[in-house]
C-alpha cells in the first residue's frame, strides 16, 4: 500500500501532527493525514476547490455504472465547478509520500490515514499539470455549472464517494 499527502506547499520536510478541525474526531489527539492511491485522485486539485468525486467499488451496480460514468474506460470521476478550471489549470501541486508503517486507518471509504507521530517524507515529486496527471490515471474530469445535483445524486447509489471543500461551492441553483 502507498500513503500520499497533496499539497499546494513544495517545502515541507516534517509532517507534525495537528488537531482535527472536524468536531467528529477527538480534538485531543494531533493526527498526520494521508490518502491511499486509489483516492489519491480526489485530491489532485486545488486545496480549496469544490469538488465532487466517486469510484467504483466491489458493491457498485451495473445500473449506477451505466447512469454515471461515461465510458467503460473510467472507473474514478472528479467533478467540479466552472469557476475553478482556470484556478486547476494554474496549480501546481506536489505529492509528498510517506511510508504507510506509521499510519492506521481512519475512513475506508473515503481512503483516509491518519498518524499521530512526526512523520518524514520518504519520497516527494512535482505535479504541473492537474488534467494530464489525472487522466493519466484514468480519471474522467467533469466540469459543471451547478456542483450540488452531483453532491445530491451521487449519495444515493453504490460508489464510493467523496466531496471535499463544498462550503467554497456556488449556492445551490433553484430547481424552475
């Protein structure tokens, strides 16, 4: 298994371990984050853009399979918002990864690790170009006006998903 950290910051050496800001975790216990590779998509963006993500899983239908991916070519989907194709196109991210021994589980689902030690960089490398880096995995990239029929749909079927920095997402359009 490989564990990643994606950063907008190309100079970190030391991951130190810093309180949750999510009030469902214990706020007394300092944590390392870290993804898995197969989500390592999710975060291949700008850290504060909207983003809407799902895969396929082992309990994915063929029915959910046929009504939101768009090819058999893409098992993986990043959506987001209009606004922030420019802001991607412009980004440079750098990939940091970390040994995995340090790490334990802390959401499956979305592919999150978490370390409560100090932890070193074993490896670091640069990421230009967001678009080519995830269609090179494979990754179908949808771009939309309107992030929350996405967030709402997506929910309710067997992907695994994902939705990151929605409070940043343009409010919700009316239905006519």
């Amino acid at each position: 298994m490989r564990l990643f950290h994606v950063s907008e910051e190309s100079d970190i050496d030391v991951f130190e371990p810093r309180i949750p800001t999510r009030k469902d975790l214990d706020q007394s216990k300092g944590l390392v984050w870290a993804i898995e590779e197969r989500c390592l998509p999710n975060f291949l963006t700008p850290r504060d853009c909207p983003r809407v993500c799902y895969h396929v899983g082992c309990e994915t239908t063929d029915l959910h399979k046929q009504m939101y991916l768009s090819s058999e070519l893409h098992s993986h989907v990043v959506v987001i918002e209009q606004k922030w194709f420019e802001v991607m196109k412009n980004t440079t991210l750098t990939i940091y990864e970390f040994d995995p021994a340090a790490f334990f589980l802390q959401d499956e689902n979305a592919g999150y690790y978490v370390s409560e030690s100090t932890v070193v960089p074993i490896a670091k490398w640069e990421v230009r170009d967001l678009f080519q880096e995830l269609s090179s995995r494979g990754v179908d990239v949808r771009i939309v006006h309107d992030l929350w029929r996405i967030y709402d749909a997506i929910q309710h079927t067997t992907f695994h998903w994902s939705m990151c920095r929605m409070r940043n997402a343009e409010p919700r359009l009316r239905e006519e």
